[in-house]
C-alpha cells in the first residue's frame, strides 16, 4: 500500500511539473502589492501565467546558470510601465493647467505692462508673451508624450512575449 502511496504522488509531482499554467494571486496589503500562490485576501486578483519556468528543486544547479521566470518578471514590467504612463499623463495635464492659467494672466495684459515688454501694443505684447509661453512648454509636453509612446511600445513587446 505505501509503495502505490509513493507512486501516485511521484507521478502527481511529474503531472505537475509539466504545467503550461501557473495561478498566481495578487493582493495589495498595506499598500504593498503581493503575490502569492494562495489567495492572500478577499479581493485576490488571480492572475494565470502561461509558459512559465519551473525550477526543480532538487536538481543542482551551478552558480553561473541564471534563473528567471520571465512570466512574473514581464508582468511585474507591464505593471510599472502602466504606473509610469499614468504619471506621465498626469505630468502633461499639470503642464496644459500651468498653461491655461498663464495664458489667461497674460491674457489680462495691461498697456503699462505692454509698454514695459516693449511692444507697441497690448496685442503685440499678448502675442510675444504667448508664443515664449508655448516655446516653454510645448517641448516638455512632446517630451512626455514621447515618453508615453516608449513606454506603450515596451509594453506591447513584453506582452507579445511568449
């Protein structure tokens, strides 16, 4: 009876081994996102990892022979990267605000201040100090939407990953 005990459980452990899916769970807990093989709390997101690298435990390996499992590590990526493209959106959006409010201080142009930039009018002045405006934050705004493309396209390349 032991010896078929112990034969059933190698070949559960061989069945196993040969998994083309992993569960993983995430759970945030104290604001620390966590993953676990089990659920970790009510609202576990279950997250199923394909193709993943198994390690076997009780092979030997040597120092020099890396281990990764691309699966979470790609994962943990798309993560940041929908982390970083969210910031960034809202670096852009604070820069359109900082912007407007600019454009309408400018806006309200008085003929002494005019006079003092120089211009020959309140029009002029509006237009010289508009365009220095736009000169200043167009190129962070391109800057930031260039960055948010990058980072789009890693994200694409990671999650085509087999």
């Amino acid at each position: 009876m032991a010896k078929l005990i112990l034969l059933l459980c190698c070949l559960g452990a061989c069945a196993a081994s040969m998994a083309n899916e992993v569960t993983v769970y995430k759970c945030t807990i104290k604001g620390v996102p966590t993953f676990s093989q089990t659920p970790c709390a009510e609202d576990a997101q279950m997250i199923t990892l394909r193709n993943v690298n198994i390690m076997q435990t009780n092979t030997p390996q040597s120092e020099n022979t890396p281990v990764a499992d691309t699966s979470v590590d790609d994962y943990l990526a798309v993560q940041q990267i929908e982390r970083d493209i969210v910031q960034l959106e809202l670096k852009i959006k604070q820069y359109q605000q900082e912007y407007a409010q600019k454009k309408q201080q400018i806006d309200y142009m008085t003929q002494d201040k005019a006079n003092r930039l120089g211009a020959s009018s309140i029009a002029n002045a509006i237009t010289t100090e508009t365009a220095a405006l736009k000169q200043r934050f167009d190129p962070q705004i391109k800057q930031a939407q260039q960055q948010i493309e990058a980072l789009t396209q890693k994200k694409q390349q990671l999650s085509q990953q087999p």
